[in-house]
C-alpha cells in the first residue's frame, strides 16, 4: 500500500513513518498541502494522512483540491485542532477520517479497515 504523510512538521512525518512502516506499505512524505496536491497525481497513494495547519495551502484546502481532480482519493486529516468546525470542513472537503494527534494509532484502523 501507498502511504501518502503531509506535514510540515518533520519530526511529527517521522513519528507517522515509523507507525505506518512495514514492508508492505511505501511512504511519500510531502511538507505542505501544495506540493501534496502535485505530488498526488504523480504517485497515486492509496491513503493520505494530512495535517491542517501548513503554510503554504492547509490542509482543507489541499484535501478540497485533490478529491475535486481525483475523487476516490482516501485522506484522513491528522490534526491538533479539535473543534467541530475542523472536523465539519474537513469532511465537506472530502477527506474520509479525522484523527486528533492525541489518538495517532486510530490511523491505522482507518487505513487498515
């Protein structure tokens, strides 16, 4: 399985490599929602575990732009920000799964379901 970790935070993309690493699964890491929207079309990832807040284009953002030119596309948003109003865009703008940091191993349900 393809694994797609967008965050700008590079030991936090360390810490998901390593829960999501195995030998079945190859990990694209890309450091904001931009280069996550153009490296979707190139490696067509089964899932993407993507941040909100990046500088460049947040994540809501990026998870609009991707599921509006590939619609099957399987993202979970993995975020700190816990307020409905997140969780409400997140899934207006397609993504499949919202996970607080907090819950991180919750990912792998999602991904593994």
């Amino acid at each position: 399985m393809k694994i797609m970790i967008v965050d700008d935070n590079k030991r936090m993309r360390e810490v998901i490599k390593s829960l999501l690493s195995s030998s079945k699964n190859k990990i694209v890491e890309c450091t904001d929602g931009s280069e996550a929207v153009r490296e979707f079309g190139q490696s067509r990832p089964d899932w993407v575990v993507m941040d909100i807040g990046m500088k460049e284009l947040d994540g809501i953002s990026a998870v609009r732009e991707i599921c509006s030119a590939f619609p099957k596309a399987k993202i979970v948003i993995l975020t700190d920000y816990g307020d409905p109003f997140f969780r409400r865009e997140a899934q207006e703008a397609g993504a499949c799964g919202f996970v607080l940091k907090e819950n991180l191993h919750d990912v792998i349900s999602i991904i593994n379901h």
